[in-house]
C-alpha cells in the first residue's frame, strides 16, 4: 500500500476500548451489534468465527463475508437501513441463483448511529471477525474514521454513501466510491440556480463538520468559478435539529436560494421554520439527505424542494438497471417502498457481485480490486461505471428531482420548466 500508517492489528484493543467509551458516552451506552443477515426462510449464517480460514479472507468454500458500519439507529437512520437493504437485495437475487462461482455473499453489519468514535469501533471489530470487504459506509465523518483503518488492513472498501472529496484521493489503493462527488452535486445545483433563473443570491446552510464542509467547499468553488461568494451561511451541529439558529443567520442575507448540506430531519426541521416564518427561497439539497426520509418528514411544506440524485430515477421500469432493482426489492422485501438510496445499495451491492464474478474460484481481494479499477467498464444492466489510473470513482452522474404537490419525487430538466 503507499498510505503509510501503523500496523492497525498493534492498536485494536486500545482503539475499541477508546471507541466504546466514547460511544458509550454519546449513544446512551448503546451496544453496537454484529448481525449476521439470513436469506428469507433459511436458517442463519454460522458464526463467522467457527472457521479459522475465514479470518483473513472472508471467503470460504461456501460464501464471501462482506461488513456494513452505518446508521441504523439516531436521527440518520433511514439512510443505513435502505442502503442496507439495498445491499441485501442484490446479494438476494444473486444467491437465489447459486450465489457467485458456488458462494452465497453473505452480509454482517454494525450500528454507529452516524458516530466516527463508533465507526472505528465497528471497522475493527468486522475485520477481526473476517470480512472480504467493507461496503456501504455511510456518512463522511464515519467513513473519515474508517478508512484508515481498512487501508492499514489491506481491506476493500467499497460504495461508500457520501461523495465527499477525500474518498477520491488516488492514493486510497482499496476504495472503489461507486457515486459523483459533493462538488459534482454542488456545480449542478449552481449551475442551474444561475443559469436556468439568474439567481444571485445563493446561501449555504450546512452540518458542523466533514460531511458539511465538504459540501460547503463544493458550493463555494462552484461560486467561486463565477466571482461570486455566499451571502449568508448558517451551521448546525450533526445528529440534531438544533437549526434555529442557522436559520436566524441564512435569513440576514436575504437569500433567493438556499443549498443545504445536511441529513433529513435537520434540513427537514429548517426548511418548514423558514417557511413558517415567511422565508420562502428556492431550497436544494445534495442526494446524502435521503429523499424519501426527507418528502416524508416535510410533509405538504416539502413541495418545490430540489434534490440532486447520483442514481436514476428509482421508479422508472423503462431503464433495465432499474427494472432489475424493482424485481429485487421486491422479491426479497415486498413491502418496501422503492427509493433512490436503497437503489444506490442495490447498486452497491451489484458492483461487489461484479468484482467477485470476475475473479473466479481464486478470488482474493487483491484480484476483487484490480478487476474493477483496471476494467475497460464495469456495465450493470446498462448503469456504466469507468474506474483507472487515478480514479476511483465509477459514475459521474447527477440527476435534478423536486418534490412534487402529491408528496413525490419527480425529475426535473430544467428550473425554467418549474412553475
């Protein structure tokens, strides 16, 4: 590897003793639990430990071993379990068929309720208990904690659900971001206030730390390329809906627009204030938000609210990738509502799938990366992503959606179209 850090084994009691305490501190003394993931009606994976074999490798005769630390309790929740769930569909559908070259891909995850000090509690602990890979990370101050843990242990860490900027840098050997980037979703939401309706006055609402301020740099480059700067800025603290004072700061400039970098209830909380108080500008979000957590929190004030997407339009059968979604989830969990996050953890899922089909018998997570990050295209059912020399981010796409006066999500070409 060329990142260059302490051997993670030699710190492993230290860092979860620290973790743990931490997390107990800020989640209550929340237990953080690893859960093996059973297929519908057939009995549950055996301890991951009961095969000395596992531990390095996560492949066995019988399966590959993948871990997900994210969100699945605190005000971020709905985003860990749809990308979950969109994970275990796809690893449904595939192992309905014989699993990947006579292996079922199997899936053990940990809560950190959005925490980096249980992050790294979670990551250590899935890679002493053996997984092949990491997937499905969500968050940016999480994801920040963990990766340097799994790049010290040679682990594959795949689809995070965050496009912060950091997760692109080519020194990271074992990441493979499957997303666009926050800069990506910022100059598509600028570009558009400016260009479809000639706003000038764009102001930035965003979480206190990495994952809002790498938001907020994507915003201000993109203002920056055309001489221009916020015109107010609001902050609010991560895992609360403390944005009343936020709120009190956007307004003094008199926004015609308000890009908001910030999960669902916070934005949720701030949009229907701004509105109860007659601030009434455009607001836009980027896709980390969760759209169908943040329609259903809004209520009938969430109707004109913007939202940049990195996936397709979760609905539109037309599209085969998105057809072969919709078959998956709704085989594996009938009553889910589709959506564009548990989307992107089918899509997530898929991509790990690939990577395991192209290594054969033999795989080992050196072939897993190579075979992704030096293909010509990785193609699933027509979503095309392109991994290289320094790159290893696989799309580049950013779609536009607002929230419709029916309570849903439609897509959106151009602000001009909007009435």
């Amino acid at each position: 590897m060329r990142i260059l850090r302490p051997s993670w084994r030699a710190l492993i009691a230290t860092l979860i003793a620290a973790a743990s305490l931490s997390l107990g501190l800020a989640c209550g003394n929340a237990d953080v639990v690893l859960i093996p993931v059973a297929e519908p009606g057939s009995p549950a994976p055996a301890n991951v430990q009961d095969n000395e074999s596992d531990l390095d490798s996560g492949v066995s005769d019988t399966r590959v071993l993948f871990g997900q630390s994210a969100a699945f309790s605190g005000p971020a929740q709905e985003l860990g379990r749809n990308m979950r769930l969109g994970i275990q569909a796809a690893f449904h559908e595939v192992n309905k068929s014989g699993g990947v070259h006579g292996r079922q891909l199997e899936l053990i995850f940990a809560d950190d309720a959005y925490e980096p000090e249980a992050a790294i509690a979670n990551t250590l602990q899935l890679i002493e208990d053996g997984v092949f890979a990491l997937i499905g990370e969500v968050g940016t101050p999480t994801s920040r904690s963990a990766t340097p843990i799994a790049a010290d242990a040679e682990v594959p860490f795949i689809a995070p659900f965050t496009g912060a900027e950091f997760l692109r840098d080519p020194e990271w050997d074992n990441i493979l971001n499957l997303r666009s980037s926050y800069y990506q979703e910022t100059e598509e939401m600028v570009a558009r206030l400016i260009g479809d309706l000639g706003v000038e006055r764009i102001a930035v609402m965003y979480q206190d730390d990495s994952y809002g301020r790498a938001g907020y740099r994507g915003v201000r480059l993109a203002l920056d390329r055309r001489d221009m700067a916020p015109v107010s800025i609001g902050l609010y603290p991560r895992n609360t809906t403390a944005v009343k004072t936020a709120l009190l700061d956007l307004k003094e400039g008199n926004p015609e627009a308000i890009i908001m970098i910030g999960a669902y209830k916070p934005v949720a909380a701030l949009i229907a204030w701004a509105r109860h108080t007659g601030l009434d500008p455009i607001f836009m979000t980027v896709s980390f938000v969760g759209s169908n957590a943040l329609a259903k929190e809004l209520g009938p004030v969430g109707t004109g609210v913007y939202v940049t997407q990195v996936v397709p339009f979760p609905t539109d059968d037309s599209i085969p990738i998105t057809a072969a979604y919709l078959d998956a989830l709704s085989d594996y969990a009938p009553d889910a509502v589709p959506g564009f996050v548990s989307f992107e953890g089918y899509l997530a899922g898929r991509l790990a799938i690939e990577g395991v089909q192209r290594c054969g018998r033999e795989i080992d997570r050196a072939c897993f990366l190579y075979s992704l990050r030096r293909a010509d295209a990785v193609d699933i059912d027509g979503f095309r992503l392109q991994y290289g020399d320094g790159d290893n981010q696989g799309s580049d796409k950013v779609f536009l959606t607002t929230i419709g006066s029916d309570g849903g999500y439609h897509p959106v070409d151009t602000l001009r179209d909007i009435p």
